[in-house]
C-alpha cells in the first residue's frame, strides 16, 4: 500500500471515530454501552490515547460549530456542550 493511501485510510479511520464520538454524544450523556462502542471502535482502529482525546475534540468543535449555526450559543446550548464535554 502506498504512504498516500495508507494516510487517506487513517484520515476516514479518525473521521469514522469522531463521527461515531460526535452522534453518541449527540445528547449530552454517554452510557456505558455507547463508552464500550467507542472504545471496541478505537481498538479496531488501533488508535493511541493521544489519537482519540484529540478526535474527542474534533467531536465537540463539530458539535460546538452547529450548536452555533445561529450565531451565539445560548445557556441551553452551552449546558448541552459542557455535559458533551464532561461525558468525554
């Protein structure tokens, strides 16, 4: 497999976990079971501690950017991102 290829296979693997952190997260909790998913997900992508916290904020910037779509964040929003946040 070719460097380039091998890069673009790890970029959609990330994208794949932030995506994945981003939905279970999507209300603010993370149960045990989605916890477990998300940690079978990173095993099978073989990701380091470093490689997820950092797609862990990936997640909460995707969220953060479209909690903002209306251009502020309102208590119920910034409650929401904090809850996301502490789940992480």
């Amino acid at each position: 497999m070719s460097l380039f290829k091998g890069l673009k296979r790890a970029l959609r693997s990330v994208g794949e976990y932030v995506d994945t952190t981003a939905q279970v997260v999507r209300d603010g909790h993370l149960s045990p079971e989605e916890l477990r998913s998300l940690h079978r997900l990173a095993a099978k992508l073989d990701m380091t501690i470093d490689e997820r916290q950092r797609a862990h904020g990936q997640a909460i910037e995707r969220l953060m950017t479209a909690s903002m779509a209306d251009g502020y964040l309102d208590e119920q929003e910034m409650d929401f991102l904090n809850r996301a946040m502490q789940a992480l």
